[in-house]
C-alpha cells in the first residue's frame, strides 16, 4: 500500500485519502454498490441487505395506505433498483427477491381483509373452495405464515399480482440484461 501510496502522490500528483483506500484483490472490493467475482459483475451483500430492508418498509403490513399506492410505490423504487442494478450478472438472487415481495404483498392483502367474514368474502370471491376458505379465514396463524398457504397462493396468484399492478423484479432484471421474457 505505501509504494502505490508513495507513486499515487509523487509521479501522478494525487491525494490518497488514507481512511477510503485500500489495496486488496478485486473479489474483496466494491464500489457504488458493485463488486466483481471472477470476470462477471454482482451486486454487493450490502445493496441486497438495503433493498430488502426499504421493501419491508414499502410492504409493511401495519403502514396505512391503500394497496393501489403501496403497489405504485414499490413498482417506482423496484424499477429504479434494477434501472441501477441491473447491469449486474448475477442472476441467482433474482427469483427468490421476487418469490419474497409476492409473499409480503400477500401478507399485505392478508392483514387488510382483517376480520374472518370479509378473509373468507375475498377468498371466495378468487375462486377458492368454501371448505378451504372457511379453514384459512378462521385460522390464527400469522400474516406471515398465512401468506405461504396454497390456497393464498391460488387467490393471490402470480397473474392476479401483476393484474393489480405488482412489478417483478425478475422482469425488470431480465429486461436490463436484455433478455425476453
């Protein structure tokens, strides 16, 4: 570190700021959010960590705000992720991001139908069986595990979350790496 100091500072004339540089192999640094494993460019853990952290925020189940407006908002900033992030070649990731969002929305849809009645109405009404319904509406299970359920899953289904407007973050990858979905 102090040759590369030593050169930085004596032939090309620069300022090393000592507290944010450090010489260490590729794999180990990263820079606005990216890192490089082997040739390919990945996203850090950090920006993981952060954008699940701000889609909790967007998804959480007690903030007061009407679905329509929580989908547009979680559509604007997932957008505005992957328009960032999306040069990134690490495709791992990507579908459980979106398995996990599509789970807090259902958790989201959970909570807000809130008495059993109007949980077994909606139920119903998505074309799941009176039996079924009747056993998931009166269940005190958590939104969380509730959430997971088939029969969520079959009311809540994918085509219908994207009907109501839910962006995919699978989608907004595969489009910025150019793919067809």
């Amino acid at each position: 570190m102090r040759s590369i100091t030593r050169y930085l500072e004596t032939s090309l004339k620069l300022t090393v700021n000592r507290a944010k540089s450090k010489a260490a192999p590729m794999s180990e640094c990263s820079f606005l959010g990216f890192t490089m494993r082997g040739t390919k460019i990945r996203w850090t853990d950090k920006s993981v960590a952060n954008f699940k952290h701000r889609v909790t925020e967007l998804t959480g189940r007690s903030w007061g705000v009407s679905m329509e407006h929580r989908l547009h908002k979680l559509g604007q900033y997932v957008r505005g992720w992957t328009a960032y992030f999306g040069i990134s070649q690490y495709y791992r990731p990507v579908p459980e991001l979106d398995d996990w969002i599509r789970r807090r929305i259902r958790m989201c849809y959970w909570k807000q139908w809130r008495w059993v009645r109007t949980k077994i109405k909606h139920l119903l009404a998505l074309g799941v069986r009176l039996k079924t319904a009747i056993q998931h509406g009166v269940s005190s299970k958590s939104y969380w595990h509730m959430a997971r359920t088939p029969a969520l899953q079959q009311a809540l289904s994918n085509a219908w979350l994207k009907a109501q407007g839910l962006v995919s973050v699978k989608e907004q990858w595969c489009k910025a790496q150019g793919y067809t979905t």
